[in-house]
C-alpha cells in the first residue's frame, strides 16, 4: 500500500511539474503557427549561407540492418576526405552509427571536430530491461562515442507512467556523465501535440541535452509540426530554467527544402542564440549530397 501511495506522490510531482508549462495545444493551432512561419520566412532562409550551416549540422547516418565494417569505415573515409577535398566547406558534425562499430570509427576518425554519435538504449523501440539500455550505452562510450541518442520509451508516455519515463531517461543521463545525450521522442507514434510536448519536456527534466523527432525506422519521421512543437517546449523550459537544450530533426528529411523549413521553424522560435552547428544537428544520410550539389552548383555524388 505504501508503495502505490509513493508512485501516486511521485505521478502527482510529474503533473506539477508539467502544470508549469502551456499544454493546451492542438494540431490546428500548431498547423496554422508552421504554415504561417512556412508562407511568411522560408524563402528568406533558401539561402547559400544557411545551406552550408545545414552542411555543418548533419549527422551522417547509417543505421542499416545490413551495415558492415566495411560499409562503416567508407562512410567515415569519405569524412575524411572530404575534409581535404573541401577545405573551405563545413564538415559534417557527426558520423552516427550503431555502437557495434564506435571503436572501428573511433580508429579511422581523422578530422577534429567531428562526435562520433551511437544510438543506444535498445535502439530503435527500447523495449528492454533498464540494465541492458544502461551496459550498451556504457561500452558504446567506453569505445569513443562522444554523444549518445537513446529512445523515449513511447508506451509509458503513451499511458502516462511519467515517473517510469523520467526514471529511464535520467538513469540513462547519469550512464553518459558528461557525454550529451540525445533524446528520440518517435514523434509520429505519439498522436498529438500534446504528448509530442510532454515528452520533450520529461525528457529535458531528465537531463537530455537535445530532443530528437525520430529514428527513421516508423511510418511518420520528423515534420514540420513536430519540430515546432519541441521548439516551443525548448523555448518555454529554457525561459523557466535557464537550461538550453539542442534539436535533431531525423528521420525522412529527403529535399534540401525539407531541411530549410526545419531550420526556418527552429530559427523562428528559438532565435539567435540557438543558430550554432552544436545546437542543431539533421540526422540523415541522403541530405549530404544533395546540400553539397546546390553549394556547389552542380551535381555532387561525394558521400
């Protein structure tokens, strides 16, 4: 009896917690908000300088059923030589990969600057034992991951179970120490605005260092709605307690339009002191190229 007296105090501390923050949002009010920003700022940010800050804020992806050493190590020797080939180009931010192959990276790695991100944590459901999120995020860092992406598990944000969603992500926070620890809320699973909210902002009074929309693997990835959203839950926590939390739009960025809007909305919302390649960061793999061919003015098939 003590115990379910404890999880309801603990449940009620969540709620007030939550209380302090604007939740009565619905998906026309956050339609109409994207459309307005999308109509009135996006043409004004289809810019080169904003692409080549879009270049320096990809995390190059692979996370493939089928990926293997092999495939692994030429991503990251296109990494390096691009860095030769492009001097006067931003690198990517990061190389994000499985953790199975972060000592691999870490090896081959040349260029300053660049995180070498894991996703752990029973990537992509994180539907496991709290034990096993925890010992794969620790080897992952222990082989050179230097930011860690993890799961939100969705079903207890789904039912409610705040204090479990809490406990798991800062449990997984307290594994990375001083490592930055990404946050993946599967956006497309969660059904509302509301919820996309909640979990963001559990999330960040959990400790996560960036929220991120999605892990590309469900039918929804990250759209413009849900990066607003998230920006407003970054702005409202930041204005509360001085804290400052990244974005990572992942999952179905397929044009260099898509990225614009997501940069747009982010810009809008959050303003200058968010406009840095550590804060922002673009989970894809087919964005690179693209972005490159428009810098460059022709079409480039480097990556």
């Amino acid at each position: 009896m003590e115990q379910n007296e404890n999880k309801i105090n603990s449940v009620s501390k969540y709620d007030e917690m939550l209380k302090q923050y604007n939740l009565d949002i619905t998906d026309e009010e956050v339609k109409a908000a994207v459309k307005k920003i999308i109509e009135e700022k996006v043409a004004e940010n289809d810019t080169l300088e904003v692409k080549k800050f879009l270049l320096g804020s990809v995390e190059l992806t692979s996370l493939r059923t089928e990926d293997t050493e092999e495939g692994i190590l030429a991503m990251v020797e296109k990494v390096n030589q691009f860095a030769k080939e492009y001097p006067t180009l931003p690198h990517v931010a990061a190389v994000c990969a499985y953790p199975c192959f972060t000592k691999l990276i870490a090896e081959s790695l040349e260029v300053d600057g660049v995180d070498i991100t894991n996703v752990t944590g029973n990537f992509p459901s994180s539907q496991t034992f709290l034990e096993v999120k925890t010992i794969e995020t620790s080897l992952a860092i222990k082989d050179g991951a230097t930011q860690i992406d993890i799961v939100i598990p969705v079903g207890k944000v789904l039912s409610g179970d705040y204090e479990d969603v809490y406990d798991q992500v800062s449990e997984l926070k307290q594994t990375c120490g001083e490592i930055p620890m990404k946050v993946i809320l599967e956006t497309g699973n969660l059904k509302n605005p509301r919820n996309i909210k909640i979990a963001a902002l559990l999330s960040m009074f959990a400790g996560a260092e960036y929220i991120k929309t999605s892990t590309g693997k469900e039918k929804v990835s990250a759209t413009p709605e849900s990066v607003y959203v998230m920006c407003q839950a970054i702005k409202e926590f930041y204005d509360k307690t001085g804290i400052q939390v990244g974005l990572k739009p992942a999952g179905g960025i397929n044009t260099v339009m898509d990225a614009v809007i997501f940069y747009t909305i982010y810009k809008e919302v959050l303003g200058e002191k968010w406009l840095d390649n550590y804060w922002f960061r673009l989970g894809t793999s087919r964005l690179t190229n693209l972005l490159l061919s428009e810098i460059e003015g022709k079409e480039i098939k480097f990556f």
